[in-house]
C-alpha cells in the first residue's frame, strides 16, 4: 500500500507532467515566454523537492539536472532549441516512468538515468549530444521486469493501462519477452506498443505519450487482461496477494461532463417518482412478491439516490478559491490590508448550487473589502490590527449548508442606513425610526437601495446587494445579515444541500395536495374538538396559538391561496380539528393552518413553468405517487405575504400597503385595556409576555397580597386600578397580563381587554409620560416594570 | 400552384381556430388538472404529461369568450415551447388542414383588443372562416 502523501504526490504530480508536456509544445513556439519557462521550472522544482523529502534520491537526481538546465533557460542563458526540448521531454519521460513505478511498487526501481542525466548536462553547457545517444537512452531506462512484478501484484484489482502495460512495454525495444506477447495477443494494445517505439525513435516530438496515455486509458481494460495473463504464464508471481483494490492512483477519479451528470440526476428523479408510484400501488396489494419486491426496489432507488447525489458534491473550495485573488487584488487598489481566512473549505455542496452562489459569494467578498474593511489608518486608531482579516466559513447544519461571509470591519451604521432609506423614499421616517436595527440592517437588501452610489459610501454596503438576495433565495437559500458598528458584518447564506430531489411533507388544503420542504418544518400541531375551539386566540384580528409560552401566528393556508375569503373570529373559533404546520421562515416561526397533514414523501422538485414563475408561495411543482401534480409551497413566499416576516414589511411599504403591516410590528402597538375605575389605560404590546383569564377562586392569598399559582409558581397580582380591587367579569374570570421581568412573573389585573391598537408616536395630540390620546381616548401609560416593583 | 400550409385545427366556443401544425406536439384528452391558486385565471392548471409536468391555458378564458359549455371535457393541444410544452384547451378537435397560402387575408380593422393580438388572420375557406391563432401572444400571459 502506498502512504497518502506519496498518492497525493502522485496524481499531482502526473497532472503537472501532462501540463508540463503542454507547455514544452507551447515554449518551441515562443521560446523567449518567460512566464511558461518559470512555471515549467516550478513544477519540476516541485517535484524535486518533494522526491527529495519522500526520499527518491533518483526522481530527486534526475528532477534536479533538469532543473539546472531549466535555471539556465529562465536566466537567458540559453535559447530553447529542438534538442533542449527534446532533452527536457526525455526528461519528463523518465520521471513519469519513474513515477510509474513508485505507483506500481513503491520503489523507484534501480534503473539509471546516467545517460540522460548526462545529455542534459551537455546541454546545459551548450553541447549538442548526439541524437542516437538520446534514442538509445531512453528505452533502456524501464526494467520491464520490475513492472511485470509490479503488475503481478496489482492485476487482478485493475491497474489502469497507462503506467504500465501501453507505455513501458512499448518503449522496452531492448528485447523482453513480455511486450512482444501483448503484441500477439491483442491488436490494440499491439497499436499502443508501437507508437511510443515510433515516438521514441523521432524523439524529437514527444507528444505522444500524452496521447498514447489517453489511448492506453480508453481501452485499460484489454490490455490490462493480456498482460497480466501473461504475467502468470511467466510464473513470476511473488507478490501476488499484497495488494488488493489498488487502482492507479491517476486512474481511480474520471472527468465526466456535468452534462451527463445532470441528465442521470433527472433520470434518477423520474426513478424515484416511479418507485414512489410502485410503492403506493403495492400498498394496495396483499401479495407478498409484490411488497417485497417493492421494498427492494425503494432500497436500491434510494442508494442510487444517494450515490448520484454524491457525484455531484463539490467542496465550497471550489467556489472560494478565487476569493483570496479578489479580496488581494481589490485590497491593493483600495489601498486596504486584508487577509483571507477560510474554515470548512471541504463542506460539499451541489455543483448547481455551488455554481449559483459563487457570484453572489464574489460580490458579498468585494463589498466587505470595498465598503467593510477600514483603511489601515482607521482602523489603528480604533485600536484593532492594522491588517483586516475577511473569514469565509462553511458548514453543515440540520441539511443545509451555512456559509458566512464576515470581516472586522466598521459594520454597518444602521442610522445612516434608515436615514438613506427615508431620503430615497423606501420606507417612511416613521417606519424608518419604529425599526429594530435589525430590520434596519436589512434594509440593504432592498431593490432600490443599491442604485445611489452616494448611499453605498456612507451607509458601508448595498450595491446589488438585492441581487444578491434575490440570488440566493432562487436556489433556496435564505440571507442574513448581522452587523455591530465598529466590530464588523457577518453575512450569513443558508442553502439547502441540494434542489432536485427533498423530503417534503405532504398536506391537503381544499381538497388538493400541496408539498412542504421538510427543511423549514418544525413541528406538527394538531389540536382537537375543544382544544380547537378554546386555543386558537385572537390578538385583535390576528390568529395566534401558544406554543409551549410562545405566541405563535396562524396562517391559514387556504385563506393564503385565496381559496376562500379570511374566516371571521367565529369561523376560527368553530373549526373542530385543527391542523398545525409549524414553519421556520428565517428566524420567525409561524403555524400554516391545513385541512389534513398526509404523510412525508422524497419530491423531485420541477421548474414552474413561465405563467405560474412569478407566484411567490410556491417554490415548484411534483408528481405525486397517484400521477397527479401538486405544487411545492414556498415557505418564505407565504410568510411574506402573510407578513410573518417583518424585514418584508420594508419591501411592502414600497406598494404602498403599510397600513397592512402594523400588526407585525410590535414595537408601537399597544394594548388597550379597561381598568373599570372609568379610565383607560395601554401597555406597550412589547412587554406583555402572555395574557391569561383565571377564575376569581383561583387568586389565594398571602399575607396582604393576592397571588395565583401559575405553572407550577406562586405569581403575585398587583391591579391595574388605582383602587387597587381585583373583579371579575360577568363570566366569573379575570383578565391578566403576565409580565416577566426577566426573574419572575407577575400578574397584572386589567379588568378588560379591550383592543390592540397600532399608534406610533406621530400624530399623537398633546402627550406627557404617562398620557396620550390613543383611539381618540385618553388614555393612561402604564409600565408595567414599576407596577411589578410594587407587587 | 400555390404554396401550401398544414394547419391543426379546433374550436374554441364558437371560434373555428388553426395554429400551424409543426408548432403542436401532440393534441390529447382531457386530463386531471391540479389547479394553482393565485395564478391569473388563463392558467386551468398543471398536468402530468408522461412524467413532465406542462401548465394548461384556457384559451376561451384567454380570447374572452364566454364560457358557457361545461369545462370538464377540454381537449388538450400541446405546443412545443422553448421554456417547455404549453398545453392550450380547447373545446373540440377539428383535422389538420392543408390550405392555399393565397387564401389568407389580415384581419379587418374592425377587430380590435384582444382578438387583435391573438389573431393573425384568416383563411378563407368554403363556407367558413380559419382564424389563425398567434401562438406566441396567446401563450404570453400579462404579470
């Protein structure tokens, strides 16, 4: 067995010879190019020094001599003539042979190179050798028999052709028996044998084993067989059991047109519709054939899955490694110092979606060089290395790929950002300053903030940066942007690991059948008969469950669709089973209301067609088991119009729609209650963690406060009222707004809940700490921080 | 002799329609549409059409006729596309027709609006009219 690093130093190294070749043909025509004669003495300098550390004091000898002469070339020295090329490409040749036989035997073999070593010698002090020493040189340099040894012990796991049976054999004129028996035996490795004779003899042109070796791969197989046949006639085994699935190592990997690639990608997705098909059909059979058969069938459809997955996995490097070029060359004429740093260059990837992000990657790379990075003198005096690192890291998380993009720059200055937002009309000052700095941050992703150069300089980044978006989230993937002023950006893609084909689950809404990807599925939810009727609440118009404390928003999903009109709060109410969808969308969460959940299924996603592309909620369409087709639902596409996610409201307002939106920002919505001392009074929504209605004989007492055990704690009530009095309503119960400052939960008694209203500070009539006119009331502020204090 | 055309002709409500006949695939029966929610109303759906998936367009929705005659039975007329066969429904399939180039005229400018973007012109035939349907604009649906 041969040690990785000698593999490794193999392949690499065919690879630079079969350039090396190239470029040898190249440098005749244009001797005096000084860049391929430096790259010519880099690869070989390579390989010296690499035989030197693995120790093949022979490739080392013979690397080296070649080198001298290359040294001499790049100096101007000497002009590249025939004979030179010619000594060079002997010299290749022989370091591919002995390359070879490190692959076949893991020992240079004690051929001597002393004849070419010497003709390079002489050339490299403007001799010219004779020809005939070079000719009678070179085929004497491969013992044929340490070859067939080598042969004997790798034959029967399929050696490739080339090291061995085309090449070696042929260049042997020297009389071994064995080549002479390849020839008889088999007409086309009898070509094989004798082009490189031929090749050899003109010497001059040394091409052809660049071709023979393509030949020699075309047909291993043949060739392979008759000689090792003859190995055994010859009874020299020896080694015979060393080596077991030992492909040559240049063999072991093939190029394959993506093409093909794509087209067996298909074909296995038409393979899984159809076993999905047979899988549903056999379901509905007793025969026992039948299933098994089917079960069968399911395995093996799913290995071959897997397996052309795997062909087209990409490392992320493939796509990075352009990148440090870019932040270099970019950092130079920004006059900026940036270092590149890369973790998990080896997640792999899609090749599709390796090729769809590398742009995106590239511009995101150029912006936080351009705009993210400080120049030097900045940043020293804001104390952080002169030098500014960008960090690419990729990895695996729960089926996706997560990529982050993030340097130590300046971040990105989110006043400036609602300031230019405001300036180019995108969104209104009012909604500009009601905006976390997180939606602010996301800003920059919005169409029309790019277009003003102006806005890119001060506000750090943004152009194109919706096309970057826009980008990503066409191969399903999901961007997001994290920013502290001062300490830098993070940009974070998410991507799914591959498109064609994903588990899905599959749900009934109005009577057809619509796929989810199971990547944005979180749970399942399934409330019944009262449960149903008692846990759907409202927060004013808007459907919300509690999940485990969390309020969690309902999206009806026929109601999305537009299949039938928004159910009014008795509709919801009335509604015997309910099934709950819980979707991640970016970092909210929300329930997708359907009329069934079925089963989960793998999908082949396929392209919507150009009349139903433009559709946001739906991500494709599939064929099902029965035939029919059913739609894949976008989960994003639905959150946004159903404006679960409230960095889409930026893009809504630009419709014109805002008043649509305000019920997702929490931020000055307000809850408006009736404390029954004849005043009103609102809490900011934001503070509220839960509302909850207990019996009046549910509140106990200790000492002079009133407490309720709530979750397995005693909760103290303070009311709302100046009063002070705790009463129930007409039905017994007591409205209560939990608030939790941040250690413990307190009850606060507000009589009546009466609304949620959306007021931002604009427009407000006259207005002091604790009043405002809000809904035309006046109406008390109350915090409920100092109302707990007292509890 | 004048040169001729092959047209594969049907009736769309009371339209007696041709598109020439190597822009069609294949012409079949009613098959089981999924409907899509959201889509403009010219879009009756998607289909499975031997394991690809094609988008059916109702071409008496898109030429504004009346839709009186019940929609369950409508023949499929598949065009080839660049993006993809394109399935157009239709009420009833007629032959495919071989016709005198000569005997096409323009439209009259009389007609006007939407039948004016979906019908090149007509042939004269005996005793009736051959509308020749602008495939290209008919399939392109307004966003």
């Amino acid at each position: 067995m041969l040690d990785e690093i000698v593999k490794e130093f193999l392949v690499e190294s065919y690879e630079n010879l079969d350039q090396l070749d190239r470029d040898l043909m190249a440098l005749e025509e244009t001797p005096d190019d000084r860049s391929r004669l430096s790259s010519i003495f880099r690869t070989i300098h390579t390989i010296k020094g690499t035989s030197g550390f693995l120790a093949f004091p022979t490739l080392e000898h013979v690397t080296h001599v070649g080198e001298n002469l290359l040294v001499k070339l790049r100096d101007g020295e000497l002009r590249l003539t025939a004979d030179i090329t010619s000594g060079l490409l002997s010299m290749v040749d022989a370091v591919r042979a002995i390359l070879g036989h490190i692959e076949a035997v893991g020992t240079e073999g004690d051929a001597s190179y002393e004849q070419l070593i010497s003709v390079l010698d002489d050339l490299r002090n403007g001799k010219t050798p004779a020809r005939p020493e070079l000719k009678a040189n070179q085929p004497t340099e491969i013992p044929v028999e340490e070859v067939v040894k080598a042969l004997e012990s790798t034959s029967s796991s399929g050696n490739g052709g080339e090291t061995s049976s085309g090449k070696k054999p042929g260049k042997k004129s020297t009389g071994a028996k064995t080549p002479k028996k390849v020839t008889a035996k088999d007409k086309s490795a009898a070509a094989k044998v004798k082009e490189p004779a031929d090749a050899v003899a003109a010497s001059s042109d040394n091409s052809s084993p660049n071709e023979q070796r393509e030949e020699a791969d075309e047909e291993p197989k043949v060739t392979r067989a008759v000689v090792s046949s003859n190995n055994r006639n010859s009874n020299e085994s020896g080694q015979g059991e060393s080596t077991g699935g030992n492909a040559s190592v240049s063999d072991s990997s093939v190029r394959i047109d993506v093409h093909l690639l794509d087209k067996l990608m298909n074909l296995v997705g038409e393979l899984v519709l159809a076993r999905n098909q047979i899988l549903q059909f056999s379901q509905g059979t007793d025969d026992a054939g039948m299933t098994a058969a089917s079960q069968r069938l399911n395995l093996i459809t799913t290995e071959l899955q897997e397996g052309v997955m795997k062909t087209r996995m990409q490392p992320i490097r493939n796509a990075w490694s352009k990148l440090p070029r870019v932040v270099r060359d970019l950092s130079i004429s920004c006059g900026k110092q940036v270092q590149v740093q890369m973790e998990g260059a080896e997640t792999e990837l899609d090749k599709t979606i390796l090729e769809a992000i590398k742009d995106p990657l590239t511009h995101i790379v150029r912006n936080s060089v351009d705009h993210g990075i400080e120049p030097p003198h900045v940043r020293a005096s804001a104390g952080k290395p002169v030098e500014g690192t960008l960090w690419l890291r990729a990895y695996h998380e729960g089926g996706q790929v997560i990529i982050e993009i993030s340097d130590d720059g300046g971040g990105i200055n989110v006043d400036r950002v609602r300031n230019k937002a405001v300036e180019k009309g995108l969104v209104t000052l009012d909604q500009a300053t009601s905006m976390s700095d997180r939606e602010a941050t996301q800003l920059i992703l919005l169409p029309g903030f790019s277009t003003a150069e102006k806005v890119t300089n001060v506000s750090g980044r943004g152009v194109g940066m919706d096309v970057v978006k826009t980008n990503v989230e066409k191969i399903g993937g999901t961007l997001d942007i994290h920013s502290s002023m001062g300490q830098g950006t993070t940009l974070r893609i998410k991507i799914p690991l591959t498109l064609a084909i994903v588990p899905a689950l599959v749900v009934t809404c109005s009577g057809d059948r619509y796929c989810i990807p199971q990547v944005s599925l979180l749970e399942l939810v399934r409330l019944e008969a009262e449960r149903a009727r008692r846990d759907i609440e409202l927060m004013h118009s808007v459907p919300v469950y509690r999940l485990r404390g969390q309020l969690l928003p309902l999206v009806y999903l026929d109601e999305e669709l537009n299949l039938r009109p928004r159910r009014t709060h008795d509709e919801r109410r009335a509604a015997d089973i309910v099934n709950m969808v819980v979707l991640q969308a970016e970092d909210r969460q929300f329930g997708l209301v359907v009329d069934q959940i079925n089963d989960t299924q793998e999908i082949v996603v396929k392209p919507l067609g150009q009349h139903i592309k433009g559709i946001t909620v739906y991500a494709g369409s599939t064929i099902m088991g029965d035939g029919t087709v059913s739609l894949i639902l976008d989960v994003m596409g639905i959150a946004q119009q159903a404006h679960v996610l409230s960095e889409h409201a930026g893009r809504q307002f630009l419709d014109g729609n805002a008043g649509k939106n305000e019920q997702s920002r929490i931020g000055d919505s307000w809850l408006i209650v009736d404390p029954k001392d004849g005043t009103r009074a609102a809490i900011q929504l934001s503070t509220v963690s839960r509302l909850e209605e207990i019996r009046l004989d549910a509140i106990e007492k200790t000492g002079r406060s009133q407490v309720v055990q709530y979750r397995g704690q005693i909760m103290p009530l303070v009311s709302i009222s100046e009063f002070g009095q705790v009463e129930p309503d007409e039905s017994g119960s007591i409205s209560l707004v939990v608030y939790n400052n941040g250690q413990r939960n307190v009850g606060v008694v507000v009589g009546r809940i009466v609304d949620i209203v959306n007021q931002s500070d604009e427009g407000v009539g006259q207005q002091s700490e604790e009043t405002r006119i809000i809904a035309g009331r006046v109406t008390r502020i109350v915090d409920l921080d100092i109302l707990a204090r007292n509890a | 002799m004048a040169a001729q055309s092959s047209y594969c002709t049907f009736r769309v409500g009371p339209l007696y329609l041709g598109v020439e006949v190597h822009r069609v695939q294949e012409v079949i029966r009613a098959q089981r549409m999924t409907r899509i929610p959201g889509a403009s109303d010219v879009v009756r759906g998607l289909m499975n059409l031997r394991g690809q998936i094609v988008t059916a367009l109702d071409l008496r929705r898109r030429l504004n006729l009346a839709t009186q005659e019940s929609t369950d039975k409508l023949m499929n007329v598949v065009i080839r596309t660049s993006d993809g066969p394109v399935s157009l429904l239709v009420n009833e399939i007629g032959d495919v027709l071989v016709v005198d180039n000569d005997q096409f005229e323009p439209p009259p400018e009389t007609l006007q609006g939407i039948p004016r973007e979906l019908i090149c012109g007509s042939f004269k035939l005996d005793g009736r009219l051959l509308l020749v349907l602008n495939l290209d604009s008919a399939m392109k649906l307004a966003s």
